[in-house]
C-alpha cells in the first residue's frame, strides 16, 4: 500500500511539472509571434512632396516686341542718364486713350551727326511700322533737337516717338513707345477736330 501511494504521488508530480513546462514554452511562442507582427507592421506613409509651381513668365506686351523691334543707327549704344549738352524737343505726347503700355530707352552715338541722324531714323523705320510725313533736312548748326515717330498707320494714336538732340561729341536719341492692348479705348475728339498721333503734336 505504502508503494502504491509513493507511484501515485511521484505521477502526480511529473504531471504538474509538464504542465509547467508546456505553458512556459507557451510564453516565448507567444511573445515571439507579438514580436514578429510589431516588426513586420508597414510604417505609415509620409505625404508627398507638393510639386513646386513656377509662375508662368507675363507675355511681352506690344510695347516690348517695338522696343525689341527697334533700329537705330550704328554705333548707339544706350546711357543711363542724358548726355552732356543734349537738350530734346520739350514736346510731350499724351495719349488720349486708356490704358496705354509704354516703354522707353536712351542711346547716344558718339561722333553721329544731328541731321543725318534724323535723315537715317526717317528711311529705316522701326519694327514693321511706318514713318508718317516726315522729310529729310540739310544740317543747319542752327537746329539742335527734333522730334519724329513711326506708326502702324497714317493717324495712328499709338507708335514709337523718336527724340533727337546734339549732344557734345555726337547725338543722342530718346525713345518713348506708346501701345495699346485689346483694352484700350479713345476719347472721341471735340467736333471739328481730330487727334495728333505719337511725334505729330
């Protein structure tokens, strides 16, 4: 009797220690498959970029394809400031049309003549325009400044002003463009009258 109960107890605990070992093998297993599903876990995206947008460049206006357009005689090179003794045509042209696009520019030729200057801006007209009603003229010393333009068209109110004026050591030129958009509307004239275009008074 005494043997049967040393079995009994001896099974008893052989029992309670496979139980043990299974559920301590249980806790790795457990712990290795959490740990496997935390280290395969896709991180979440980062937000992508926005594309960086360049501002479309403005569209040169009619103004700047005439400055781009202009001719002018050779050896003009452009200033910053008004040659010494040059004094233009204080003549201004103001258009009675709204709104206008202008550019404007100075050059001075040094060694140019005043005359032949105008003579040579009135036979070769700036970009695609025409040069109205003006004629050439001798050199008289007693003329230092002109004024003449180039238009699309006989009556234009918008063109290219051509200023001209002796200047020491040769002759500088002014430039004033004035272009109209799609815009662009003109006052009507007084009855009776009519408006002078660009250079024409």
């Amino acid at each position: 009797m005494r043997l049967f109960r040393i079995l009994l107890a001896m099974s008893t605990v052989a029992v309670l220690l496979s139980g043990c070992a299974a559920s301590t093998a249980a806790e790795p297993a457990a712990a290795e498959t959490a740990g496997t599903r935390t280290s395969t876990a896709s991180p979440s995206p980062s937000p992508s970029p926005l594309p960086s947008e360049t501002p479309e460049p403005e569209p040169p206006t009619k103004a700047d394809v005439w400055l781009d357009g202009l001719v002018l005689p050779a050896g003009a090179v452009p200033v910053d400031a008004i040659p010494e003794g040059a004094h233009f045509d204080p003549g201004a042209y103001v258009p009675p049309c709204a709104p206008i696009d202008r550019q404007n520019g100075l050059w001075f030729i040094p060694g140019a003549q005043f005359a032949e200057t105008r003579n040579w801006l009135i036979e070769h007209p700036s970009a695609g325009l025409m040069v109205p009603g003006f004629q050439p003229w001798p050199e008289d010393p007693q003329v230092g400044s002109a004024m003449m333009s180039n238009v699309p068209a006989r009556g234009s109110l918008e063109g290219i002003v051509f200023k001209i004026a002796r200047a020491d050591g040769g002759v500088a030129i002014r430039v004033e463009i004035y272009a109209f958009s799609d815009e662009t509307v003109c006052r009507t004239p007084p009855p009776g009258t009519q408006w002078g275009g660009p250079g024409m008074g």
